[in-house]
C-alpha cells in the first residue's frame, strides 16, 4: 500500500496555467447587494445579505454571513480536494506546479481526454521524467461482443497515478490534459511525496457513495437528483511485525488528513482520495501483522 | 456468369483510432459484413466451378503485362480472445477490419485475372491438385444474442481469412496452369463433347 500526503497547491506553487481565472469578476473594495459572486484569493463568494461591503472571507467568517463560499475557481478546482468539482477547458489543460517540498508522485482523479502527460524538470531544467498516458481504459474489451457493443463512454479511466517519479529538490511538475477537440477536466490533482507502508492483500473491498437524492412526492412520482459520489474502500494489507509501529505512528500523523491511498497503482479502482476512518493491526505472528484500514473517499 | 466484383466495404471503424466515429462506422461495417460474405461465396461458387482450357497450357501469352496478379493484402489472422485482450484486443481487431477493406480491391484485381482465363466451353479436367477457394462462414448480425455474436464472429473471421489466402492459392494454380508448368500426371480431361450419335468425340 501506498500513502500520499499531498502538498498544497497555492497560488505561489502553480507557476504556470493555461486555464483561465474569468469565472467572474475579481472583488474590490464597494457594496455588493444579494446574490452578487465575485472572487476572492482564487475562491468564489456569494452575497448572501442585501449589501455588504465586507471583505469576501471576512463577510464569509462573519456571523451573520454576509458573503457565502461558493467553489474554488475553475483554475483552481483541481486543487481544492473536494468532491464534485473540477477544472475544465477546451482542447488542453496544461499546468505547472513547482511545489516547495519534494515530491515524487503525482495522482489524477476524475480526468477526461485523451491523453495525460507528466513532464518533471529539475530547477536548472533539465527534464528528468517524462511520460504519457493514455486515458483510455480497454480493460472490459474482453470479446467480439464487446469490441462493437461497449459503450465509448465506459472506457475512460478516471484516476491515473505517476508513482515513479524520480526526488528532485525544486523541481517543477507541468502536466498536459489533451483532449483535441473536446474538453479536458481534471477533479483533483494530488502531487506529494509517497510513503510505502505495507502490502495489499486480495480481500480488500471498493465501492462508492452517492450523494444523489431521490424524493417522492405526494403523487407517488419519483425524481432522482443525481449528485456527485465518492469512493470509499477497506483495504485489507499485510505489515511486517518489526515496522508495526512506525506504521501506526504514521497513520496517526495523518489523521483527519486528506491523502491518496493507493492499494495497486495498476488498479484504479484501489486508489482514493480521503481520510481514514480506522484502522486495526493484529499482530499476527513475529514476522509479519494484519491490518484492516477504513478510508471514506472525497472524491 | 462473368465474375462478380466483391463490393467495397465502408471505412473500417477504429476503437482505438477514431472513437468518436465508432459507433456509426462499426454498426455500417457490421451490417456491410453481410454482403461482403455473400460477395466472396459468389466468387468461390464461381471459380470452384470454373473451366480453363487445357489446350492454353503453355501458352505464355495468357501471362502477360502485370500478371499474374498478387493479392498484397491478405485478411489478417483474427485474434484469439482470450488470451488477447484490452487494448490489445481493440487493436488487433482495428488491424482486421482494416485489412478487409484494403482485401476487396485486391480480390477484385486477381478475380477479374482469373476471369479473363475461364473458359466455360473447355472441357471438364479432373485435377486433384487444384485448389478450391473456401466459403465465407455467417457474418454476427448486430442482433444476435451475445454468445451467438461470439461464435459467429470467431467463425467468420476465420473463414474470410481462409477465402483470401485460398483464393491467392487458386490465383497461383492458374497461372501455373497457363504458363504451362503444370505437372500432367494425375491430371484427366474428361471429354464431353459429343457428336450427333451421342458418341464421345476425342
């Protein structure tokens, strides 16, 4: 199993972006009346009093709120680890993030195109790793059948992991969504440095929450509000006996913490974004222990 | 009956290449498939039963300018699923289509070849070293149930690919028949030309 803590990505750290920042205009000082948006330090805010003329985050921390979060910008959506939003643009997304730490692995939830491209560049520039992946995923292609009757659209890969990226202090990760002439979106980009902690067993079990909500009404119709999901997963893994400790010992660091977990980078269905709920190690024999993990998905 | 051109097959869909267009260009190709198979069973009908004069053998000049003519393009070997699939699949499948319709013109070249060498008043010869070009199995119809599509295809394919190696293998036999380097033994005219008595004439 592998863990990812990720690095946060500022304004400071995306050096580089061709997603533009128009989603409304950039707040100044004045007085905005009810349901105005304006952005403010890359977020988007809502007026939610008749007038205000409040900072946005101030108005948003404020009680009675006068202004309301809305989303991070489109720009920034791939970096906000939330769930249901990503950043979206035409033809391409190409950004470069130079992240104040190092790192060595760069995680893709929710990404469409048709290619991903992961270009790493140490500070003096010398390109040091380079690789593109397909985002199209032929693993159901299993017949005839299924050549000329699998749906197109059940054949995207949704989360891609570069895992093998080699440690380079100062280096700059410029990644390339193509999507030639449809539209490229990325949910989350997760760039941070990996810990591998233990391995994954067969057992270990995926699935997803739906935030979708359906309502009845007094008619007896029905309607479905669908609404975005997150994984979830129950990774059954195996950890020497001897590093137990240091293993719970880094668990407990990243409590409440969002980070990928990676059960098998070759099976996207293993990775998610997310906190864990709990963990269980029995120690089962001095060579090596059992461990349950619980993660709950925010994406 | 002159011989009867295989018609063209639309554009080869491509999973891999073109998936925008896939859905449309398959199900065309699917349905293309038909006619196609019924084309190459018209043409092993024709030639399987065609007669070619004994009296040209030897005769150069029926062997003349380009020909004889080769089939370039021969129908890829169909993958075996499993063990191949995934993009793997996908690919080897796009290559087989593709070389089916890059096949057509190539059949069309070599059949109308061997035409121009079929003469129905020559008599019959029993040649057990001539070839005979095999048939072209049921296509999968974009209606079938999906074991019945799996079965058909594998032998369909596999049938389309045996039909333009066998036919090549029948192109070879007449142009070594008209060139003259056919090996005599074995081989039997059979008359059937008779006179006014009913006699044979020889």
């Amino acid at each position: 199993m592998i863990i990812i803590k990720p690095a946060t990505v500022t304004a400071a750290t995306l050096t580089a972006t061709n997603v533009a920042e128009t989603d409304y205009a950039v707040w100044s000082a004045g007085t905005y009346t009810l349901g105005t948006r304006r952005i403010y330090d890359h977020k988007i805010y809502e007026v939610v009093a008749a007038s205000t003329t409040a900072q946005p985050d101030v108005g948003a921390a404020a009680v009675p709120a006068s202004w309301l979060y809305v989303s991070a910008t489109n720009r920034f959506k791939m970096f906000d680890i939330s769930v249901g939003s990503g950043t979206t643009n035409a033809s391409s997304i190409n950004v470069t993030i130079t992240p104040a730490t190092v790192c060595n692995s760069v995680v893709l939830f929710d990404v469409d195109g048709a290619t991903a491209q992961l270009i790493v560049r140490t500070s003096g520039g010398t390109i040091v790793y380079n690789q593109t992946v397909s985002l199209t995923d032929y693993t159901g292609l299993n017949s005839y059948f299924n050549y000329y009757f699998l749906p197109i659209a059940e054949t995207g890969a949704t989360e891609l992991a570069f895992i093998d990226i080699p440690n380079y202090s100062g280096a700059t990760f410029q990644l390339i969504i193509s999507a030639g002439a449809g539209t490229a979106s990325c949910g989350e980009m997760i760039i941070g440095q990996k810990s591998v902690l233990a391995v994954t067993n067969f057992g270990t079990s995926v699935g997803i929450k739906d935030y979708s909500v359906k309502t009845i009404d007094d008619f007896g119709n029905v309607s479905i509000t669908t609404r975005p999901y997150s994984k979830r997963a129950d990774y059954d893994v195996t950890v020497e006996t001897a590093d137990v400790g240091q293993f719970n010992k880094f668990l407990a660091s990243i409590r409440s913490t969002p980070a990928v977990y990676i059960g098998d980078p070759d099976r996207g269905e293993t990775i998610v974004l997310g906190y864990y709920r709990d963990f269980n190690v029995v120690l089962s024999n001095p060579s090596i222990s059992e461990c349950s993990l619980s993660v709950e998905g925010l994406i | 009956m002159p011989y009867t051109a295989i018609s063209t097959l639309p554009v080869s869909p491509s999973r891999l290449g073109d998936p925008t267009n896939f859905i449309s260009e398959s199900l065309a190709f699917l349905d293309a498939q038909i006619n196609f198979a019924s084309n190459c069973n018209t043409v092993a009908s024709y030639f399987n039963a065609a007669k070619f004069d004994p009296y040209n053998w030897g005769d150069l000049s029926a062997v003349s300018g380009s020909s004889p003519v080769y089939i370039s393009s021969f129908i890829a070997a169909p993958p075996t699923v499993p063990p191949m699939l995934g993009t793997e699949l996908a690919d080897s499948i796009d290559g087989l289509l593709s070389s089916m319709v890059a096949f057509v013109p190539d059949a069309n070249i070599v059949g109308t070849w061997i035409d121009t060498l079929v003469n129905p008043s020559a008599p019959v010869i029993v040649d057990p070293t001539r070839p005979t070009i095999s048939t072209v199995n049921a296509t999968p119809l974009r209606n079938d149930g999906q074991l019945t599509f799996e079965s058909k295809a594998i032998s369909f394919y596999g049938s389309a690919r045996s039909f333009s190696l066998s036919l090549q293998q029948f192109a070879d036999y007449v142009a070594t028949f008209s060139s003259g380097l056919e090996d005599w033994n074995g081989i039997e005219v059979v008359y059937t030309d008779t006179d006014d008595w009913g006699l044979i004439n020889e």
